[in-house]
C-alpha cells in the first residue's frame, strides 16, 4: 500500500512527466553558447538592440552570459539580435548550430555586461534620444516560468520586430533555470526577483522616456503584480503616470490571488489587459500542481474579470504555434498597432451586451476598420466594460 504522504509528490512527478511528453519537442534548447557573435552580412535582416536587467548569475560559460541560478546582485547587459529577412511573425527562427544563419536564423550581432544600474540609464536615455517627440516610449517584457535566458532575449526580440512599435526594448529576466521539474524553484526565484523589478520600474520612470509598456507572460505576471503590490503607493503612483499600457499573457497566477490584488489596488486610471485561452494545457498542469485552483490565463468568466477592471482578449481559437498553446501572444504582436489604436479611439465594434460588459472581435476587420491588415482573420473575442474602452491599460 502507498502511504499517504507519498501522494502529494507522486501527483507533482506524474504532472511533470506529463508535462515533459507535451513538451517533448524541445530537446534543443539552447542552455549555453546561445549567443555566438555572428558577423556575415545578410541582406533585407534587422537588429534590434536589447537591454537587459536580470537576478540571473553571470555564467562564465562563452557566449552564455547568464545562467538559472540566482545572483545577490543585480546585473545589467545589452545586446544586438538580428531577425532574418523571411521571418515568420509569431516564431523564433533558431539555428541548428551556432552560430547561425542571418539569413534564416536569429543571430546574435553583439553582446556585453553593462557595469552598473547608472550605466543601464545612461544607455536607454541614449536610445530614447535617437526617437523623436512624442514616441520615447520604453516597452518592458517580463518572461514566465521554464525559460532560459536567451530564449527570453529572443522572443523579446520577436516580440519587438512583429511589432514594429519603435519602443526601446527592456529585458526583465529573472532566474528561472529552464527545467520542468524546477517550478517551485521558478517560483521562488520570481518572488526574490520583486525587489529588483520595483528598482528597475522606479528607473525607467525616472529616465526620459515619455512612456513605460508592460508585458508579462506566464509566472512573470505572477512577479509584476507581486511588485506592484508591494509598492508604497506614493512609487506607484509616479509610474503609473508614464504608463502607457500593461499586458498580461497568459497568466500563470491563482485566479484568487489575482482578484486580491485588485481589491487591494482600489481603482486603476487604466485597465490591465489580460490575454487568456481556455485550451492553454501548460496553465492546465500549473493547475495541477497548485491544488486545482484555476490560472488567470485559462479562466473563463472574462465578464468577471472585466467587472474587476481587465481587458480581456480571448484568443481560445487562435491556432498555437507551440504545443502547449501557452504562447499565443506571439503571435498577436503582428497586429498590436491595429489593437493599441482600437484601444485607444473606441473603435471596437460591439458584439452583444451582457450585464453591462461588451464582447467584441470576430476576424480582425471587425476592429481595425478599413486598413491593410484589414481583410486578415484574426479569430479573437475582446471583452470589455464600456467605461474603460478608450484609456488602454495601466498599473
């Protein structure tokens, strides 16, 4: 007879075993060497150029950089990755062998540490200074669990191309060793991490940037609202003023835990907006592991969550690009232009009225109105109060 004390751990190894043949196609992640300087010109390719603050350990390991493990310290780098000319949005083309392709692969152009916080300003103050009024915006990306570093650097980079927004791209990444069986020490290490995000939210409020854009994917929403919740409300309130907008994908967060930190907040100026899909089978077994209390990002009364002030997109009928069907926001930053402005103007098209709460969407034509991308199908519903349409989304 099993004892009854083994069941909890037998529950976890059985999640994870299960969770590791859904995921099983991953096998050639890239752990170290990642990023392998590559110098070959390739025609119709674009840079990027990445800062970088992280509560990862430095790892000595070449063309590494940083490691799982967690630092004492704060550490701060900037790199260069350069996107190939038949890019598919939505994907991260990586090398079969490193260094890479330019012309078929993502590729590293540059990289190095940055030595201080002052210096990390210092050098986005310089990027901001290269745009012109009116658009020195700062877009913050905070990865989720199950990442290693240079997967976190390349889907920013991803992020940023498919987008197309002219932001200054930051990196918060925090020491998730990029293994199944770690979760707890994922989670863990997010919540060391809160401290560092605070410090790195109150220097980018600080710097010249006219604007802060958010996005969190995964257990890194579960980091951002930690860190907000902590704040002392005067620091708050400075960075909510630059704000621009707060995405959260797919959020691995107890649902619980989430609408207790809205009680807590009171009323935000700006909605979050919250990116959810009830076929996510990675938030499944993060619901698995965490006593069958559901997710954020798999929860499926968006009324409520619009009641508790969030946009929300369903994208429960976008294909996936990943297995897990716990990436999907990849893909929409092809249209996030088209959706920022809709946002913004009102412009969504309603659907139905439910108990004051609007559901729009249908293919993409139904809310970026007579543009190119226009006759796309995009199949996505946008649920939200109409009170709440026109200010796009904030701490």
């Amino acid at each position: 007879m099993v004892s009854i004390y083994r069941l909890p751990m037998m529950r976890v190894l059985i999640v994870l075993t299960a969770c590791a043949a859904l995921l099983g196609g991953c096998s050639s992640r890239p752990e170290f060497g990642a990023l392998a300087l590559n110098s070959v010109p390739a025609e119709g390719a674009r840079a990027h150029d990445i800062f970088i603050v992280t509560t990862r350990a430095r790892d000595d390991r070449p063309d590494t950089y940083f490691s799982g493990e967690r630092s004492v310290e704060v550490n701060y780098a900037e790199a260069r990755i350069s996107v190939p000319p038949a890019h598919k949005p939505g994907l991260i083309e990586w090398p079969a062998s490193l260094p890479g392709d330019p012309d078929t692969d993502f590729v590293a152009r540059s990289a190095g540490y940055l030595p201080s916080a002052q210096a990390f300003k210092s050098r986005i103050n310089q990027e901001l200074a290269t745009r012109p009024r009116g658009e020195k915006e700062v877009f913050l990306f905070i990865h989720g669990y199950n990442t290693m570093f240079a997967e976190s650097l390349y889907r920013l980079t991803q992020f940023v191309h498919d987008s197309n927004n002219g932001a200054v791209p930051v990196l918060f990444t925090w020491a998730s060793r990029g293994k199944l069986r770690d979760y707890l020490y994922d989670l863990n290490s997010a919540a060391i991490a809160r401290d560092a995000l605070e410090k790195t939210l109150v220097e980018l409020a600080n710097s010249d940037a006219d604007e802060i854009s958010i996005l969190a994917h995964s257990m890194g929403n579960y980091l951002l609202m930690e860190t907000i919740r902590q704040m002392p409300p005067s620091v708050r309130h400075k960075i909510q003023k630059k704000i621009h907008y707060v995405v959260l994908a797919a959020p691995d967060i107890d649902i619980d835990l989430f609408k207790s930190h809205l009680r807590r907040l009171g009323k935000v100026d700006k909605p979050f907006v919250v990116i959810v899909s009830a076929d996510d089978r990675a938030l499944r077994l993060s619901r698995a592991l965490s006593g069958g209390v559901d997710r954020l990002g798999a929860f499926s009364d968006d009324e409520e969550l619009t009641k508790l002030g969030a946009i929300v997109i369903d994208v429960t009928d976008l294909e996936a690009e990943d297995s897990a069907h716990h990436s999907k926001f990849a893909i929409l930053a092809e249209f996030a232009p088209e959706l920022q402005r809709a946002f913004a103007n009102g412009s969504l098209t309603s659907e139905s009225s439910i108990d004051g709460t609007r559901t729009f969407g249908g293919d993409l034509g139904t809310f970026v109105g007579n543009t190119a991308q226009a006759a796309v199908t995009l199949p996505i519903r946008i649920i939200a109060a109409p009170v709440v349409l026109a200010t796009g989304g904030s701490l």
